[in-house]
C-alpha cells in the first residue's frame, strides 16, 4: 500500500498553562497525525498568584487536580489512558517544566537533554520528583530529529538550568521557535550571540519565554559581575555563608572561581557534591570535590545526606571531607553553602560572630531565611543576577530572529509584549486551540 499524505489540515496549537503566568509550562502542538508536548511544569503560583503548595500533587487523584485545573485536561496523556501523545519535549531540569511528569503514561516517550536526565534523576534519586524514568530519550544539541510530522532541533541555550534547549519546530509549512528559559549574560553567553548572529530563518511562530517583562531589573548583571563581586567579598577577613542552588551550576562554578581567586575553600554538602558528580561526563569545567585545596566536603547530617549513608554513595567524597573542627580552624578562609541543617549547627554551637551571608538566589525564598540571620544580627549581601533574559536581550533576540509572530509565554505579562517588540504579537490564552 502506498503511503497516503494525510489532508493538508492547518498546524495547532494549545497554550495549556503558561500564556500569564511563569510556572506550570505545557504547551502542545497538533499537526494531521502527531501531536506533541512542550514541557510538562509544575505550577508556581495558584490562580490568586499565591505560592502553589506542590504537596497538593501528592495528596489528590489525578481526576481532582484535573478538576482544580491544576493538570491540564489533554486526552491520551495519563496512565491508564490509550496514549495519544507522540513525544514531550522537556527544555530544561526546572520543576516548573518538568514537575508534573511522574502522572504521564510511561509509554510516552520524553525527549530532553542529557544533562536534564541526569538532574531529574538525581531529584528523584532524593525524592524531590516522583518521576520516575521509562522511557526517556537524550537528545543532542543542533541534531535534528523527526517526530511523525514534526522536525525538531534542539538549540542549546544560555539558562540558569543546567544543560537548557530552545527548541525549533517545523512541519510541512511552517516554522515555530519555542525559547524554552534562556538568558545572554550567564557563562554560556556566546550561545546567545551566535543565535543572534546566525539566527533560524523564516520563523512564523517564535513562542517567547518573557520573566523579566514587568519586573523591576535592578543592575544589569552577568555572570562575570558576579564571580568579580564575590571574590571582592571574599577577600575580607570573616567567616562567609553562602545561600545558592545547589542546581544552578553557572553559579557554583562563579563561586568556586572566586574561591581559587581570594584563596578561599569552597566547603559544600554531600548532596551538592553528588550532583556535581553527576555532571562531570557532560563538562569538565564543573567543580568537583577531588578539585584539591579550594573545594571541600562538610558531612552535613541531613536526611540527603542519610540517605547516600545508607546506600554508601557518601564513601566516595571521603577524601574530600573536612570536620568542623577542621572548619572551626580554617574558619574566616571559608566560602560555606548555606542549608538549613548546616547553619543552625553553627548556630547551636554560637559560632556566628564575625560572619556574613552572601544570598544569591532568587528573591523569592529569601523570607524564608531571613528571620534566622536577622536574629543572629548578621549581614545578608545579595549578590545575584538571573536566569533569564533581561529586556534589552529580549529585544536583541527577537530583531534577530525576525518573526512573523511572537506568542508570549512564561510571564506575567504577555500584554506588556505590545510595548517592548516590533511586530505581531499574538496573545493566545490558557487552554484555547488556535490555528497556526
Ligand atoms: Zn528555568
């Protein structure tokens, strides 16, 4: 039998979560016979834009978070169902475009980098995901792959999340950029100038990520800035704290390089340790607790660090292991990741005087930590520059890519779009079906 080209039917195109809000990411695409998923987030704000309580997921049936909206209704997408789904795309190991996978039809194949696997594995590995891998497929950067009628090429991009991808789209006739989270002043930065110098041509839909839109920017920072203001800061004579992500990798390494410059010792956890580890096979630039003098492990006693006790993972970071009265010693040439168990060790042993904290996350978990620092009456520096693309590189990006469209997504404010881009912006509402 010969192969019969299905009717020409129009591309569509479904914003499932994500058209005004970051958080919750899914997208899907729809052409004559295949369909696909972009990214499968967790929620981080409900629909009064409080913070999402993500226990929710574990605690109601998958049928009463489809009614609390907070699974999207797609058919062929869960367990127990006919899958109906070719593929899901993941860009990038960042719970708010992965967190909902652990209810997906296992048979579905999930496509995502390798980097990306080998975070989400380690999240699993310490329960912080349910996901539990089947059917994962790696792919590679710039390797163009065919899904039923789609090619996709995977773009590495500039993110705060490790090993993060752009993805390009294209069917018969059209062609769709989806950004993913990406940024140009990270320590991948020439990936951002190379998109913008040898941009994909003929976009018709370029779905743009837009965090910053409508948030107050503070210093432009790069990643440079950063690891240049912290060895400042390192090189004062005091005990310092530092409150990072263990999984923004950029940073770590910003850290350590300041470490090396002012002569300090990055001293880390089991559990950051482990995820470095993990790392290694994918760059050898990453920090790794055998790097010598400048990089140590402090055996924090918490439940990460019980549980690679029990299963003697930990062993491995023995020769790097440094005790606290090791630390006590060393005391003001240390650089300490901050955790909650680790300072209140610190605290109970009324051992802060003389100290500083160096916050450099997102803004957004700081009053969480701030009352313990305030009560111990010491100083919180922020040092921090985001993950994602200030405006001025948003502009950048789009003059580049020249699309016909640019369908704003993974912000609060995709009405703001009209203002900063030339161009036709379409705005495409949560759950409603559009033709491309
Ligand atoms: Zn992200």
């Amino acid at each position: 039998m010969t192969y019969q080209k299905p009717l020409d039917l129009p591309m569509k195109l479904t914003i499932h979560r994500g058209a005004k809000e970051i958080g919750g990411t899914c997208i899907e695409l729809q052409s004559a016979s295949s369909k696909i998923l972009i990214d499968f987030g967790l929620p981080l704000v409900d629909e009064n834009k409080e913070q999402f309580d993500s226990k929710k997921i574990k605690k109601y049936t998958k049928e009463d978070l489809i009614q609390q909206g907070v699974l999207p209704q797609i058919k062929g997408l869960y367990k127990n169902e006919d899958p109906l789904i070719d593929a899901i795309l993941l860009s990038h190991p960042h719970q708010d475009h992965y967190g909902l996978l652990s209810f997906v039809n296992p048979e579905i194949p999930v496509y995502m980098s390798m980097g990306c696997k080998e975070l989400i594995e380690a999240s699993y590995y310490f329960g912080q995901t349910d996901y539990d891998f089947k059917n994962v497929v790696t792919i590679k950067a710039w390797r163009p792959f065919q899904k039923g009628d789609f090619t996709i090429t995977p773009y590495l991009v500039d993110h705060s999340g490790f090993d993060a991808l752009a993805f390009l789209i294209e069917s018969e006739d059209k062609k769709i950029f989806y950004s993913g989270d990406f940024r140009g002043h990270g320590r991948k930065s020439v990936l951002f100038k190379n998109i913008i110098k040898n941009p994909p041509d003929n976009i018709d839909y370029l779905i743009l990520e837009g965090s910053m839109i409508g948030r107050d920017e503070g210093a432009y920072e790069t990643e440079e800035d950063i690891e240049n203001e912290l060895t400042m800061l390192f090189n004062k004579d005091n005990l310092v704290f530092m409150a990072c992500s263990s999984q923004n990798i950029d940073r770590l390494v910003s850290i350590y390089r300041a470490c090396v410059k002012s002569n300090r010792i990055f001293v880390i956890d089991p559990y950051t340790a482990f995820i470095l580890d993990k790392l290694k096979k994918i760059s050898k630039n990453i920090p790794q607790f055998n790097w010598g003098e400048h990089i140590k492990v402090f055996f924090v006693p918490n439940t990460y660090t019980k549980k690679m006790a029990e299963d003697k993972s930990l062993f491995k970071f023995k020769s790097a292991k440094i005790t606290y009265s090791e630390i006590q010693e060393l005391r003001n040439r240390l650089v300490i990741k901050d955790s909650y168990t680790t300072r209140n060790i610190f605290a109970k042993k009324k051992d802060m005087s003389n100290s500083v904290l160096i916050y450099s996350m997102w803004e957004g978990y700081l009053p969480d930590v701030k009352p313990f620092w305030d009560k111990h009456n010491i100083p919180i520096i922020k040092v921090h520059s985001s993950g994602h693309a200030y405006i001025e590189e948003l502009k950048q990006f789009v003059k580049a890519i020249k699309p016909k469209y640019i369908i704003p997504n993974h912000t609060f404010y995709p009405e703001k779009y009209r203002e900063y881009f030339d161009g036709n912006i379409k705005l495409i509402k949560d759950k409603e079906t559009v033709e491309l």
